[in-house]
C-alpha cells in the first residue's frame, strides 16, 4: 500500500485518476509521452488489471463504500454475503489470479468530517496478507487528527507539493513564448518597484 498526500486541490485525485487508467487500460499506454512514466509502465503485464474506486463520503459508512467499488469492478453482488473487510478483501484478490487487485482510495467530498484513519488502517493491514495493492489520497487535514493518525503509521507515503501546479500551469494551461520573456520580466520588476513585501521568485512569478 501507498498514499499520495498533500493539500486540497494540488493533484491527488488526478494523479490517482491517471494511475488506474494506465494500469486498467492497456491501449493507452502506447499513448504516454513521458519517459519516466513509460519506463515504469513497462514492469506491467500487458492486460487489464482489475480496479476498484473507492470514494470516501459517497456512502453512510467506509465498508458500504468499499463493497460497492468492489461489487462494481467485479460486476458482482457481495454485500449480503461477505460481511467483514477481510472476506471482502479475499474475494476480491480470489478474483484476479496472478494479478494484483487494485484498489484506489479517494475522497470525494473535500475536508470530510468522518474520520477513517482507523478502517483505512485495517484495510492497509489485511491487504498485506493478499495480492492486493492499496493507494490512498491523504489530504493535510488528516494529519492533524488523532482519529485520523493511526493509518499514518501503516503505509508508505509521498507528498505531491503545490509546485507541481506550477509545472503544469507553466507547461499546458499558460504556456510561455520566447517572443514574450522581456515582457514578463518588465512585469516582474515593476511588481518588486511597486510592491516592497512582494517576495516572488523571478522563476515562479513567470511560470504562473
């Protein structure tokens, strides 16, 4: 298992979008342009690996949230007759052969008041006894509660800064030309003459 955390809205859901359509779909993977990530889609079997949703805040509960992502991957219906989450895991990996089963964690209500540092901790803990992987999306606010803690203490995780945004503000949404720099940078220095507090980076005021 492994999460990826950082704050609301720096790419957590979309990265995590991103990983379970290259693992589910193999069609695309001819289509990646990154080295980095081509490489790495070379250590997957080329077939469809199976792939759960799960979107915390949908459901009253975690377990209704997990056994409904499940029931949909699998096109089955499994809610009256696996109960708990290990049985429920069971199934799922029984299901897969040598593959791995994938589920993906996701919240889909931002800052969501029901803590599932606990259950996301169990699910981390039985998944480890089964040929399943498990990734999370932990946003700050998890950190800070002692309900939430205990998952922390169970999983590998990586931080997404904002300054990813920046790249891909800089790179896709607002791209630059070179025809343009001198006016950026005329921009850039009347901001500093203007405004003394102005702390910005040459670097990042251009980007954004």
């Amino acid at each position: 298992a492994k999460a990826i955390a950082g704050y609301c809205g720096v790419g957590k859901s979309h990265f995590l979008a991103n990983l379970g359509a290259i693992i589910e779909h193999p069609e695309l993977r001819s289509e990646i342009k990154d080295s980095h990530v081509l490489s790495s889609v070379h250590n997957l079997q080329q077939c469809r690996y199976q792939v759960a949703y799960v979107m915390r805040g949908t459901k009253p509960t975690f377990m209704e949230e997990l056994t409904w992502a499940i029931e949909n991957t699998l096109a089955v219906s499994v809610s009256d007759i696996y109960e708990d989450m290990e049985s429920l895991i069971r199934f799922a990996s029984g299901k897969t052969g040598e593959l791995p089963f994938i589920i993906i964690v996701d919240t889909y209500q931002a800052r969501m008041a029901r803590e599932d540092g606990s259950i996301l901790g169990e699910l981390v803990e039985i998944a480890k006894n089964y040929n399943v992987f498990i990734g999370i999306a932990l946003d700050e606010y998890m950190f800070k509660s002692d309900g939430n803690k205990s998952v922390i203490a169970h999983i590998k995780i990586d931080y997404l800064s904002e300054e990813s945004l920046y790249h891909i503000v800089n790179a896709h949404i607002f791209p630059k030309y070179q025809r343009k720099q001198s006016l950026i940078q005329e921009i850039y220095n009347e901001f500093r003459s203007l405004f003394p507090s102005f702390r910005w980076s040459e670097e990042l005021f251009k980007s954004l």
